[in-house]
C-alpha cells in the first residue's frame, strides 16, 4: 500500500476516533516531521533520482515520524550499491564513513543529522551466530520483510523537487495504530536469524508502551536460550534503552514474564518470592518495580541511566539475606551490602564501565543508611558522613530513598517523608558553613610531612586519613588545632611510643 505524505494534524489520539481518521492524522503528522528536515531530504533525493536510483526514509526513522518522536538518526534504504552512494554523498554530505560497507551501509553528517543508508538487503542468517551472509536485493519489498518487526518495515518514497510517498506493503500503520509489536514473517524464523529481536521486543514495550503480539511472546518464551547467542555488549546496550524508556517498568515486567530476564538478569525475577518486610507488597520484585517508577517520576531532566538501575536493583541482595524469626517475621539483615557486590558481579559480567558499576553499587550499598534517622537523632558528624560517602551522588541518593518509601500506611509514609525533609534540611545548614561538598583534612598532605619529617610514603596516607575522620567527627578545625591533633596521633602510635 502507498499513500501520500500530506497535511499537517497533531499525532495524538482521540478518544472515539475511528483508526482511518487517526491513520490519516499521523500520516499528517510524520509530513510534518519530514518536512522540517527538508534542507537534509530533499537534496539528497534530488541527488538520487538525478542518478537513476531510489531511495527511502525506512525503519525506525518512519515509525517515529509517524509518532512525532523523531530524532536525529535517520535511515534510508536505495537500489544504489555502497560505492554509488559513497559517489553520491561525495560533495554534499560533510563527513562520510564506510564502517558498516561489509554490510551495505554508508554513513554520513550533515546539519545536525546521522544519516545511514544502505542498499536494499535479502540476507540469510547462519542459524549460529546473528552474523548474516550478506546479499543485496533488487526490491523495497524484499528489504522490508527481513526487518524486525512489522511496525519498523514502513518507508517513504523521496522522489525529486520535496516529492514524498508513504509505502506499507506489510500493513505496518495497523499494527502501530494498535499497538502491537509483531514481525514480518514468523517470530521463530526471525528470532533464529537474530535473537537479539528479543529483547529489542521487550525494549520497544519499554519504549513505545506497545505490546507483542501473542506469537511473539510464545516464540520468546520458547526460544529464550538463543539470548545467549548474543554478546554481553550488545545485550548491555538493549538494557539500557531499556531502563530509559518512558514505561521502564512495563519493559521490566515483558523481559521477566518472557524469561529473558532469567537468563541475562537472573537477580530481577530472583526477588519475587521474597516478600518485603512491611508486608505490604505481594513480593520485593513488585515493591522494586514501584520503587524504580517513583525513582522515575522524582526525576527532574532527562532519564536517568544510575538512578534507574540503582532503583531497580537497590533490593537485590534480600533473597541471599532472607531470615524468618522466630515472631513470624522477615528480616533481611544486610541486604544493602550483599546487593552492592552483587550489582558489582553482575554489572561487571555484562561488561559496563567500571564508573557506571560503582555508582550504581554505591547507592545500592548507601539506599538503606537513611532509616537509622530520626528527627535530628543523628549527629552533624554522622549527617556529615552520610554526604561524604554518597559524594556527588547525594542527589540520586535523595530521590532514591524518598523513592523506595512504599507504605501504604499513609501515616508511616508521610513521617519517613518529614525525616527525610529534616535532613535534607541539616545538610542544607552544615553544608552553608563546612562546604560539605569538599570535605578535606585541615591539613594537606605537605603540611602533613613538614610538620612529621616524614618522606613522601604510606604514613602520610594514614595521617591524612586521620585528619579527615577528625573533620568529619567535629566539623573544620583551625590551624592550630589540626596540628595539635595530629602531633597527639602521631605520638600515640605503638612504633612512636
């Protein structure tokens, strides 16, 4: 099916509106879209057709021009082999590279946008690995149907002088018009050629708030080992698109519910037969998925990657630490520091960066010091250590906490929201005077070893470490002070004696 790009309309629903009407609204939509980039399209169309050749937006890039969410990657599919699109992008992009030529893709930069275009595919898949055997087609037709999905096989045609055509051989628009994420051909065949559409599935569920389709989900669930076909890398990155999608939470539930989960984050479905606890929750995985979306709608900007996960994974460690008493209770002594090696572990396996790993680990380790507080029961020394230890992560520890308070005891919750209130408040009060922020000894590792005669060495460490125990236990000494206190280490040491 083929239509024409015309007439700007909003994308959104209506309620009671027939799909024809909505299908011509976001149709409308996407020409809007388009047509903002028509400095980028419709120059390289010219190019194109003046060459004798075809070419197509397609992909994703038209799903989220359709939805009005399109971004600044855009792909295109041609007729043209890679060397006559290196030929034609020559003289008009402003950067061009042929990472991707092996698979038929070149990629450019202009005005802002990534552009990839490759030529029209009919691979094969090994059935091994998710390596394809490269072959070039001859038809849109052709590539659509090897795509991953129906709702990502819909192109546009872009003919000469802004001309733009809406091309749907495989009905695509319906799919999204309902929101259903299925494949072209059967799930099992396109999961064989490359089970990383798994849990790019899930990730769309995440993403666009869709659904798979019935089939998909079985294909999944019974195909669920070939995950393991796929680079930890590859699976890392899907994880995070994730975690960053509008409904996280819904992408969470598909990956558990499909076994994915299982066995690439076995530690997610591994909390739901502990239950919490207050017993107030039918198990930690649902009080973990009500914590990561209180997390998410604490967030002030952008979607936060650290935040999510350290929400997500903050009570991992409670199925290792679970003990029954002997009152009939729960407890889960330690849980925050047994989930912090584990976040460690498993983070690490999936190959993260060691930054993104110790951050999420520390506020996992840090999520549960906050309930030893109570209305100003803590000393400013241990509020000042609460702020040296999470260190620039203090502010996801505040919107962690706030979010894992998950009563329904609204009594309970509003107290545990006005301690949190009150420290927030104290920090706020010690820091305007300390600088919290920049806790250092009073003395810096030079005065250290003038004033010891000591080389530069271990002991100077040692020293250090003192002085700044002693500015976190007492707040800011003066000059004299701090020497006097570290004369008074210094001499109390057994070797010193």
């Amino acid at each position: 099916m083929s239509s024409p790009v015309t007439a700007p309309q909003a994308p959104q629903a209506r309620a009671g509106e027939p799909s024809d009407d909505r299908r011509t609204r976001l149709l409308a939509a996407a020409a809007v879209s388009l047509r903002s980039l028509s400095d980028v399209l419709d120059p390289l169309a010219d190019r194109f057709a003046a060459a004798g050749h075809q070419l197509y937006l397609v992909g994703g890039s038209v799903r989220d021009a359709v939805l009005g969410r399109l971004g600044t990657d855009l792909d295109f599919t041609t007729d043209a082999r890679p060397e006559q699109v290196q030929a034609l992008l020559k003289g008009w992009a402003e950067a061009v590279w042929d990472t991707g030529i092996a698979f038929g893709t070149i990629s450019a930069a202009k005005a802002g946008q990534q552009v990839e275009i490759t030529t029209f595919r009919a691979d094969t898949y090994d059935q091994v690995t998710r390596n394809p055997i490269v072959e070039f087609g001859d038809t849109l037709d052709g590539d659509l149907i090897r795509r991953d999905f129906t709702i990502n096989a819909m192109a546009v045609a872009l003919g000469p002088g802004g001309e733009q055509r809406f091309v749907d051989p495989l009905d695509g628009m319906s799919q999204l018009l309902a929101g259903v994420i299925d494949t072209p051909s059967t799930p099992e065949i396109s999961f064989h050629d490359d089970p990383l559409r798994m849990l790019r599935a899930v990730r769309f569920v995440a993403q666009l708030g869709f659904t798979p389709a019935p089939r998909v989900i079985s294909a999944i669930s019974e195909m669920v080992d070939q995950i393991d076909r796929i680079t930890v890398e590859r699976v890392a990155a899907e994880l995070d698109k994730l975690i960053l999608g509008e409904h996280a939470v819904d992408g969470i539930v598909a990956l558990t519910d499909t076994g994915l989960a299982q066995r690439i984050l076995p530690e997610i479905p591994g909390m739901k037969l502990t239950i919490d606890e207050h017993h107030q929750h039918k198990d930690v995985y649902w009080h973990s998925l009500t914590v990561l979306q209180q997390a998410i709608d604490l967030e002030d900007g952008d979607p936060d990657l650290i935040l999510r996960w350290a929400a997500l994974l903050h009570d991992i460690g409670k199925p290792a630490t679970r003990r029954h008493e002997p009152d009939g209770g729960v407890s889960f002594h330690h849980h925050e520091v047994v989930g912090a090696k584990m976040v460690r572990k498993r983070l690490k396996a999936l190959k993260y960066p060691k930054a993104v790993i110790e951050d999420i680990a520390t506020l996992v380790f840090l999520h549960l010091r906050f309930h030893g507080y109570d209305e100003g029961k803590w000393t400013d020394s241990a509020v000042r250590r609460y702020v040296a230890d999470a260190g620039p992560l203090l502010p996801r520890l505040h919107k962690l906490v706030r979010a894992d308070c998950t009563t329904r005891n609204k009594r309970r919750a509003a107290r545990l929201q006005r301690n949190y209130d009150h420290l927030e408040s104290r920090i706020a009060a010690i820091a305007a005077q300390e600088d919290l922020q920049r806790v250092r000894p009073d003395l810096d590792g030079n005065a250290i070893m003038e004033l010891l005669g000591l080389p530069p060495g271990p002991l100077v460490g040692q020293a250090w470490r003192h002085l700044k125990e002693l500015r976190l236990d007492h707040g800011p000494l003066d000059r004299d002070a701090a020497e006097a206190a570290l004369r008074a280490w210094w001499a109390q040491r057994p070797e010193n004696r």
